[in-house]
C-alpha cells in the first residue's frame, strides 16, 4: 500500500487525457477540475445501479447507448456521480449534440470534468489501460519523491544546514525556496540557476505572488506539534504538479531536524555569547589576551577601538506580551546595527539592546562625531512607535577601558533621561559639567554652594512669581548678549535690563564680575539637575 495519500500521489485528470488522445477523446465540460486525482477507473454495468462500490477519485466510463437502455439520463446520472467523489465522467457518444445540454451545463458549474469519447470505443480496453496507468503513475511518483527526500536527508546528514536543503529542492525543481520563521519573516530563500533572487519583503502575502504572476505552495514546519516555520515553493502559477507537494511533505521533516539542531546550537552559542560579553563589559576575566582570542574565536575583533551604545525602553513602558509586533523592537535595533556596522557585537535583552561598536576613525573627535551620527541615523529609523533612549560612552581604546566606557553608557542614559527626556540619544562625552554635578547631586557642599549662590533669587521668584532664574538663564545662555536675550524671551531691552538689574540688587554682586558668572552658571546648572 502507498504510503502517501492517493490523492495527493495519483494521476490528475490532465494526464488521463493526455494519455487517452490517441484514442480521440476531448474533453467537452469541467475544465476547472482538470487537477482532480484519478486513483482507478470503473465502467458502467448492463443494469442498475449504474455503478457500485465508488470509492471517489474514479474515472467513470459509459456508452450513451448504453444509458438509454436502462432508462437513467446523463443529467440525473452526473449529479450522482460527482456527489460520490468521482473525479471525472468519459462518455462514449456520437458526437457532442449527442449529449444533453443540461449535463454539459452541470458539470462546467460543478468543474467536474466531463470526456467525450468515440461511440466505438471499446470501454473495457480503456478501464484497463487507465487503472495501469494510475497504479505505474503513483509509484513513478512515489519512487521519484523517495529519491529526492533520501537526497535531502543525505545533505543534512552531511552538514548542509537549512540553505543546503533548500538550494539542492531549489535546482531540482526549478523553482524559488523560502523558509519562514512564526512570524511569517523570511529567513532564508534559495534560487534555482535560471532565475534572480526574489526581491521580497520581510513578510509577503499570496496578493504580492500574484501581482508578479506567481503563486507558491506551502507546508508548515513542526517541531513536537509546535510550528516554528514554514517552507514554500514558488513559481508561475501555471507551473505546479502534485510531485511538488509531494516532496514539499517529504523535506519538512528534514528540515524540521534542521530547525531543531540548529535551535539547539543556537542556545548553546548564544549562552557562551552572552557569557562572553557580560565578561568583557563587566571586566570580570582573567587574561586580556585569552579574552581577545575567545572575541576572536567568535568572530569579534576587540583589538580596535570600541564605543559601548546601550538601547533601553522607556521606564513607563510596561512589558511587551508574546506575539507582539512590538516585541520586536530589539531585534529590528540589532537588524539596523548589523547592517550599518560592521563587526558590531550585540546582545538583546528584554527591555534593553548593549553594542560594542568599532570606532576606526583616527582622530578621536572625529570619532566621537561620526558614532554619534550614525547612530542618530539608525535612531531615527528604529524610534518609531516605541519610545526609548539610547547611552553612549566614550571610545574605549583597548578591552580593559571597555567596561568604563560601558558604565559611562549607563550613566549618560541616566543623566539624559533625568534633564532632556526620553527619546533621546545621550553621550557621556557631550554632558559636559552634569557629569560632575549629577555624581554631586545630594552633595552637602553642592546644596550650599546652590543656595548660597542663587538663594535671593529662588526667594524672590517663589514670592513674586517671577522668572528671574529663567531670565538669568536666557543671559548666560546667549552670552551676555542683551539684544539676543531680550528677543529670545520676547521682552522690550529696557525690561530685560529692569530684570538683570534687578537680580544684580538681590545677588549684591555685579554679572560683569567673571568669578561671579561662572558661580552663578555652575549654580543654574545644578538648579536643571534639581528641576528633574
């Protein structure tokens, strides 16, 4: 007994025709069923019922004549058999007036095919010729499918992987291979030699297949009734035979060991990764040269200069659940890292995204301008509808400096987030004096030197309610430039000057004084850190 199902390994009403022309049959209705499977063929008895014992998929023969003896008509006839399962109805007749309109009308409604045979044939000798056909038919194809799937398996055994599987179906059968992953993103594709690499995005529908005049043939792969994928071929819509399916059930299987090694590998990888790189950013190894050969056993050259970038979600983001597009967030970070920087390292975790990325310009402002660049550019890609923030430390020059710059990634976040917000990129090297007042910040000396400094003006605006901080504020910020200031906060000259004047008389102390300003520039700024 064939070990697959019959329907799916048997002969399609296309090739019974094909194999019954030299006997002169046409096919005269039901040409939407010509992919119907033909598993045996019956002819009609000399009494009624007409036929017996249908299991469905047979090729039904009669003589016209025949019919009319037993007083049945074709119409009443047909209706029977295509509610049987019957795959298709040869009719020996005359001609095609001969037959009733009514059935031809039927079975093109119902695409059941209907065959117009001479009124000589000799029905007995076509029952024969087509049950051998279809018992040759399913084991050429059984035999044609054994083949290939041995094949496959051969190439898995020796190592191939997923896209050696899928480059040798893909030759053999002539036709584009992709594989899926569960959330339907295309993982890998291969490409017969007579065709270019599709150009697909990263998840497609059978809409997008048939606007190019494709279609594709689908099996899920699964893994302990899981479904981690799935595998597709995909070719003109008019070029697809049931050996294909066939074989697309025989490599699932394959592949879905495949799947399984390589989940299997990839956690073993990705532990002895994660493990590697919390070493290196936390400086908790033993040899500086046995650490840069394990990088480069990995594929990481830490020898250059690096630069620590962390990606982190907001804080009132809660959570994301499984399954939602969302939760892709780090991966299509990581996407844009990789595809942007070359010999980046990268670890994604659940609420945060940690690079180590190579800094190869030689002058290290230059450097720290060209990171900080980039890095806006992939920002401004990836910060769409999920708000985060991303930290940069300052170059790290050789492994052991790393982990500084890793916490100084941390703390430029901190920082960043706490002054300007969030949806921001923030680096250590442009914070300036906040890295010094925000390590302070809480300071016993800090809090007196503020009040001390600003003490008479944070009294005076908390009673009047007036901004003379902001206006203090808006002078040191456009240099002492009073035209500027005066238009950068909408005031006519003489009241700004009211203003500074004012604050001159609470202070006790000239701003022309250069001492005094730099005091007093120290104090706003830990007055911004105090604000958040």
């Amino acid at each position: 007994m064939s070990s697959l199902p019959p329907s799916i390994s048997s002969a399609s009403v296309r090739n019974i025709l094909t194999l019954l022309a030299s006997r002169e049959a046409q096919l005269v209705a039901g040409s939407g069923g010509l992919e119907r499977r033909v598993t045996w063929a019956c002819r009609m008895r000399v009494r009624l019922p007409a036929f017996e014992s249908v299991q469905g998929g047979e090729l039904a023969l009669l003589a016209l004549s025949q019919l009319r003896r037993l007083d049945e008509t074709l119409p009443r006839l047909l209706k029977s058999l295509q509610k049987a399962g019957v795959a298709a109805v040869g009719v020996a007749a005359p001609d095609l007036s001969a037959l009733d309109p009514e059935a031809i009308s039927f079975a093109d409604q119902q695409n059941f095919p209907l065959i117009l045979l001479p009124a000589n044939s000799h029905l007995e000798e076509i029952e024969r010729e087509v049950i051998t056909f279809v018992v040759s038919f399913r084991g050429e194809i059984e035999r044609k499918a054994t083949e290939i799937a041995h094949h496959l398996m051969q190439l898995s055994v020796q190592g191939a992987g997923i896209q050696g599987v899928c480059d040798y179906l893909a030759q053999s059968r002539e036709k584009w291979v992709i594989v899926q992953d569960s959330s339907g993103e295309v993982r890998v594709q291969a490409t017969p030699d007579s065709a270019r690499p599709l150009e697909l995005p990263a998840s497609f529908s059978d809409d997008f297949l048939h606007q190019r005049s494709l279609t594709r043939i689908t099996e899920p792969i699964q893994i302990r009734h899981e479904v981690v994928g799935s595998i597709s071929l995909i070719g003109p819509e008019s070029d697809f035979d049931f050996l294909e399916r066939i074989i697309l059930g025989q490599v699932v299987p394959v592949l879905a060991l495949e799947v399984a090694r390589e989940r299997e590998r990839s956690e073993v990888e990705n532990r002895y990764l994660v493990e590697a790189f919390t070493n290196i950013i936390r400086g908790t190894y033993q040899s500086t040269e046995e650490m840069l050969a394990r990088a480069r056993i990995l594929g990481y050259d830490l020898a250059q200069p690096e630069v620590v970038a962390i990606f982190e979600l907001a804080e009132e983001i809660p959570d994301f659940r499984p399954g939602d597009p969302a939760a892709l967030w780090g991966r299509r970070i990581r996407e844009e890292l990789q595809r942007d920087w070359r010999g980046c390292w990268i670890l994604v975790e659940r609420r945060r995204v940690l690079a180590l990325l190579p800094a190869s310009v030689a002058d290290e402002n230059e450097r720290e301008k060209t990171i900080y660049t980039r890095l806006e550019r992939i920002f401004s890609r990836t910060n769409k509808g999920t708000p985060l923030s991303c930290g940069i430390g300052r170059i790290a020059n050789t492994l052991e400096t790393i982990p500084q710059s890793y916490r100084e990634a941390q703390r430029a976040l901190e920082i960043g987030r706490r002054l300007f917000g969030e949806g921001k990129i923030h680096s250590f090297a442009r914070l300036g004096i906040y890295r010094l007042l925000f390590h302070l910040d809480g300071h016993s000396e800090l809090d007196a030197f503020y009040r001390e400094t600003l003490g008479p003006l944070l009294q005076h605006d908390s009673r009047q309610d007036e901004t003379l901080i902001e206006t203090l504020d808006s002078f040191f910020h456009c240099n002492g430039n009073l035209s500027e200031t005066a238009r950068m906060m909408h005031l006519h000259r003489n009241s700004l000057l009211y203003r500074l004047g004012r604050i001159e008389e609470l202070l006790g102390h000239s701003l022309e004084d250069a001492d005094f300003r730099l005091s007093l520039q120290i104090a706003l700024k830990i007055h911004q850190v105090h604000k958040r």
